[in-house]
C-alpha cells in the first residue's frame, strides 16, 4: 500500500489519532496520542490541532479529547446498515421484559461498539451511549463474541493485546481470561460483574451470522443494585436468547 499513488497517507493517520482515543483513553496528552500512534511528537500535535480547529476535538492546553462532531463520520453506517434497524423492536421488546436497557454491539479489533439501544424511560441508565467503544476482555458483549472464536483466534487475541486492571474484578492475565472465556462458551453468554466499571453489571449473548462468524451481541446492563447475577441471569437471559434467535433469522 505504501507504493499506491492513490494511498493518502495523511488521511490514514489522522484516523489513527482519532481511533488512538477509546473507552481506556478519553483524555491523551500530545504525548499519549503520539506513542499510541508511533507517531513523532510533531506530527502528532499538528494532527490534534487540525482536529481541533476542524471541531472534532478539544484541549485544555494539556489533554485532548474528542467532542460529539466524531459521530458524523460513522452516521453514514449507522443510518443505512439494515442490522441496528431491525434490531431496535427486538431490543425494545427485551428491553420491556427486563426493564432495563437492552443493546446491539459489533466487534472492532480489540473492542465492541455499540450499535443500538432499546428506548427507555429511565433517567439515569447503566448503557452506553451508540458509538461507544468497550474492551473485548472485560465486557459481557465482548466475553460472548470472544468465546464464540476458535482457540487459534482466542490465542492470536490473548498474545496480541495488553489488559488493563480497570476495576479490582478485571481479570487481566491470558490464563484468566482463558478460563473465564472457556466458562462462556460453555454457558453459551457472558456476564460482566464490575469489571469494566464499579457498579456496572452486564449479560451478553453472541449473534451468530449464517456463515456461522460471530462479530455481534445482544446485551442486557444495569447498576448493581438492582439485580444480582442470579436475579440478572434469570430475568434476562430467556429474553435474550429468543431476541438472539428472532435476529439471527433476519441477517
């Protein structure tokens, strides 16, 4: 790709800077996003000030972040992708049954984004907003997409990433994370008990594609006070699974 005279190598590292910010990385210094992005420090600040002047993100004078107008370059997919509009009545059913908020995510590399929510009357929500990045490893969306891969696939995984401690429950080692992936494949969905964030609970199932591939997951999240992981399991896993079934039949 180097030698293509239609490459535009300054696009790609822009995008670079902008996919260096993520649920681990809402706030870089000029320094961060350069070691992110192996770029030099140089390069890296006139990329974040073009951002910047261009309004798709904002300093103090020491850290960067990215503002809402980052969301217009992924509207186009969101808006005319069929999958996140077929699954808003299903997530809406969930949704209702559970009474708690139910949504779509898709795995992006090492992460899951959010897709699509179902409506709700709550004010205060455990759910992330559409667009939203969360690690593979210690979301229940993530867990469940994960498990559904081969053991080359999880190896390739486990070998290739880092694993922050972000709550004391994250498991951040191969071995744990192995294990834990083993139990979810078993079960057939993954729950996250704290692990991404204090106070945040999670159930997640995979979507499998007809080809049999498993890029996308329904989940089911909440504050822990309202449910235990029996409570949760029992109430939202049934929903769930017939949510997995009646959206699978439509991709």
């Amino acid at each position: 790709m180097d030698n293509d005279r239609d490459f535009v190598g300054a696009l790609e590292k822009g995008l670079m800077v902008i996919e260096s910010f993520g649920f681990e990385h809402q706030r870089q210094t000029l320094s961060d996003v350069a070691k992110r992005t192996q770029m030099t420090r140089a390069a890296a600040r006139r990329y974040l000030l073009t951002l910047t002047k261009l309004g798709y993100a904002e300093s103090d004078g020491k850290y960067f972040w990215l503002v809402p107008r980052v969301l217009h370059l992924g509207y186009a997919l969101l808006s005319s992708s069929p999958l996140p509009r077929r699954a808003r009545p299903i997530l809406d059913r969930i949704g209702m049954l559970v009474g708690e908020i139910a949504s779509l995510a898709v795995q992006d590399g090492a992460e899951v984004i959010f897709l699509a929510h179902s409506s709700s009357n709550r004010i205060v929500s455990a759910t992330a907003g559409i667009g939203m990045r969360m690690p593979l490893y210690c979301s229940a969306a993530g867990k469940a997409i994960l498990a559904r891969q081969s053991d080359d696939e999880i190896k390739r995984f486990l070998k290739s990433n880092e694993f922050p401690k972000l709550t004391p429950r994250t498991l951040t080692t191969a071995s744990a994370i192995t294990k834990e992936l083993m139990e979810v494949r078993k079960k057939g969905y993954g729950i996250s008990n704290e692990e991404l964030e204090t106070g945040l609970l999670s159930i997640g199932v995979p979507l499998p594609e007809p080809n049999g591939r498993v890029i996308h997951a329904l989940t089911v999240s909440l504050h822990t006070g309202r449910m235990s992981v029996e409570q949760l399991v029992e109430k939202a896993l049934p929903p769930l699974l017939a949510g997995q079934q009646e959206l699978a039949a439509l991709m």
